[in-house]
C-alpha cells in the first residue's frame, strides 16, 4: 500500500537531486495535479483529489483513519496524498459513509491489507449485490469479498474516545448512510447525506429519497452545533447556518412535489410546475433533480407502494 509508494517529498528531492533538467517536466505535472489539502486541526485534514469526492484524513498513533476512499482510479493519487501528510501512514481504519463507487474505490486495496472498513450493514448489503440505476441503466458490479466493508453496524459506534459514528436512518442519499464525528475537533463527516456542490444524486434505487434529505438535514443538525465543521461528499466545509438554510430549501421542494403527488401528478408535470426554479440561479439546473426526487416519492408515499 502506500509504503511501497514514494511520498511526494521523496519525488521532489529525487528531481533536486537529478543533474537532468528533463525530470523537471515530470515534476511540475504532478504537482499540478496535486491533492488539494484543507486543515481542520492538527491531526485531521480533507484530501482533494481533483474530480473527485471529498476525503477525510484522521492521523492517529495506529496509522490513518479515513472517511471514504475516492474512486478506484484515484485510489492511488489519495494513497500518495495521504502519505505526504505529517505523519501519514498507512491507513489503519476506512469509513465508507454509503456504498457509490465514488467513495468505495480503495476499499479492495484496504481490505487485502487487513485493515478495518467499517459501514452501515446495508452499505455492505449494496457492494455485495449488483445494482442497476433505473433512470439511466447505469450498472453497479458487486464487489469481492476483500472490498466489502469487514465491520459493519446498525445504529451507532465509537471507534476509540472522540471519534464516534452512527447510521443516517432517514435515507438522505441511500438507506446506508453514516455520520462520523469528531467530536474533539468538532468536525462531522457526512458523506453524500448532504451536499456541499449543486443538487445531489436522489438514488431510489437503493432507498434515497428527498424526504430523507429533509429528514436527514434535520438529524445532523441535532448533532452540530454553530462551531461544527461539517465534511460532506462533495463540495466545500459546511457549518450549521448552511444546513439550516438547505434544510428550508429542500423542505419547501418537497412540500411542493408531495402535493403534486398526492393530487395524482406525474414526474413530467412535476418538472412542468418548477418547484425548485427560485433555487437555480445558486444550485443550477433543477429538472433532472426534481425528476428523480418526485420518482423517490412513490416508494415510500404511494397508496400501493
Ligand atoms: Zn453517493
């Protein structure tokens, strides 16, 4: 794992050392594609890696815990990232927050090297079956054994003294989300459950719904408080003023959408009616989201569902 991988340190002093100007190219590229590292405290830093989903990076005496891995094809640019942090080394304990292969893709990695991946039971449940996204026929490959999560929980735990995780039950994102809280540093990690960057992935197909992104808004907002810094899946650190303000946003569209339901409307005139148009100029294009948040709704309000 990241042992065997050079640190950037030991890249930029082999270049230094180098009489050849030719290695100089090589160099700047990477550094140009560099991790973006953000500090939240001494010990615990977000991972950037361009393109890809939020990481968060905890350094404790027993090696790294992280909070999502970033895909396969970027597992080992985190790897590398990780290593150049003080004191990163290899990583001890993965929370996978859900099971999306944005978050999930250096868990084969982890798990061939023995150590822990821990995740809500159905997060485990969702990576040892294949999934199939109705909307677009996107198709989800279980994955082996060695890449499903080896410790799994229902309702809450504590991986050592502050740093404590439980399940999201509202299915804000999908219906194995998970919170990890550390509660020294006050920094909450919350995967996709909220988004930091436009309208989220309304995955129904593995039990989100927009109901659940209102409820889970609600949760976590019992878990911050005005000094909380909030780590979500994408985009930049949340506090608790901005869940409070998406939580009204969300709230407003899915008032909208249950009464466009419940009046026997269908997922086009839905769209048609523009519920989250006032929110566009800040979250972008609404219809797709608004589409699948309204398809959301007849697995957990319709009459026959
Ligand atoms: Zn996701």
């Amino acid at each position: 794992m990241s042992q065997n991988l050079p640190t950037r340190r030991q890249i930029l002093k082999a270049a230094a050392g180098a009489a050849s100007l030719a290695l100089a190219a090589p160099v700047l590229r990477l550094a140009a594609q560099d991790a973006g590292i953000e500090r939240l405290a001494d010990d615990l830093f977000v991972v950037r890696i361009p393109g890809e989903t939020n990481v968060l990076a905890h350094i404790t005496g027993e090696g790294l815990v992280l909070v999502d891995g970033a895909s396969a094809a970027a597992s080992g640019a985190l790897m590398k990232a990780l290593a150049g942090l003080p004191n990163g080394g290899s990583v001890a304990t993965l929370f996978n927050t859900h099971w999306h292969p944005e978050q999930t893709g250096s868990n084969d990695a982890i798990g061939r090297a023995g150590r822990t991946i821990i995740a809500h039971e159905n997060t485990r449940l969702w990576l040892a079956t294949d999934v199939i996204w109705p909307w677009n026929g996107r198709k989800f490959t279980r994955v082996p054994k060695t890449a499903q999560p080896n410790k799994t929980f229902y309702t809450t735990g504590e991986l050592e003294p502050g740093v404590r995780y439980g399940y999201i039950p509202d299915a804000a994102h999908t219906d194995g989300d998970l919170y990890v809280h550390f509660t020294k540093q006050n920094v909450l990690a919350v995967g996709d459950a909220i988004s930091g960057d436009g309208w989220p992935v309304v995955d129904y197909a593995t039990g989100g719904w927009i109901g659940g992104i209102v409820g889970g808004l609600q949760r976590l907002q019992t878990i911050a408080n005005t000094e909380t810094r909030i780590v979500p899946g994408r985009g930049p650190v949340l506090t608790l003023a901005d869940l409070k303000a998406q939580y009204e946003m969300y709230a407003r569209i899915n008032d909208r959408l249950t009464q466009l339901l419940n009046k026997g409307r269908g997922p086009g005139e839905a769209v048609a009616a523009g519920p989250a148009k006032e929110f566009e100029a800040r979250m972008g294009h609404s219809d797709e989201f608004v589409r699948r948040s309204f398809e959301s709704l007849w697995g957990y309000l319709s009459p026959d569902a």
